[in-house]
C-alpha cells in the first residue's frame, strides 16, 4: 500500500476485521509519507515496511544515499507518525537497492540507519519543541 488509505479504510472501519489487524503496512516510493489517522484512532501500528534507493547511480556519500535515507527516516518517524521504517534490501550490488553492498563498499545509509536503530529504541516516545 503506497499511502492508498482507501484500501486499508474498509478494513479499519470495519469492527470484525479490525479485530484481525495489529499493524498496518504502508511504501513510500515516489510519494511523501502521509499520517494515518484512521490507524492511530482505533490503536493499531503504521509502520513503513518497504523503502529502497532505485535511483542509480551508486552514490555511497553522506550527501548522496545517507542523507536521503536520513531523510526518509525522519519524515516518516516524525512527519507522518509512523511506528517502525525497514528497509527494504539488506545488501545488494546490482541495482543500488542494499542498504549496504557486496562489493562496492558500505555507503553512509548503512551507517544512517545504524544510528537510527541505536538511538530511537523500541518503547521510545517522539517529544515536540518549539523553539
């Protein structure tokens, strides 16, 4: 589901099958993050459970794949309330879908999503500030 609410709704509003349903699934290739309201209402989980960089070429900078990742992150952690990000390929040299490579070396979303699943925790709560 790429953000189409209009699946999932019948399902959330429906008291039977909701019953069935623990965590709701959502991508984000080629569209923003969006909340869904729908899923926190009746207490059940959103998680986004498939992202990868399908955008050649293989650019193992910081200011290439970590920043980006970096950026996937937190718009879907802070931006569109979502509970857990996984990404999608573990390691891959063909198709610049691996979180990390093969053969080609570590790029910096490895090390990004690293200090993603270091420092927010399971049972962590996302705190506003103004400033």
């Amino acid at each position: 589901m790429n953000n189409q609410h209009h699946v999932t709704d019948p399902t959330l509003n429906d008291p039977d099958a909701r019953a069935y349903t623990d965590i709701v699934g959502a991508h984000i290739y080629g569209i923003q993050p969006q909340a869904y309201p729908l899923a926190k209402t009746h207490g059940l989980e959103y998680w986004m459970t498939e992202r990868s960089h399908l955008d050649p070429p293989y650019d193992p900078s910081i200011a290439g794949m970590g920043l980006v990742t970096a950026n996937w992150i937190h718009d879907c952690l802070a931006r569109a309330e979502y509970n857990a990000f996984f990404y999608w390929w573990l390691a891959a040299d063909n198709n610049n879908e691996g979180i990390t490579s093969v053969n080609l070396g570590t790029p910096k979303r490895y090390w990004v999503m690293g200090n993603y699943s270091r420092f927010i925790r399971p049972g962590y709560y996302l705190s506003l500030i103004h400033i």
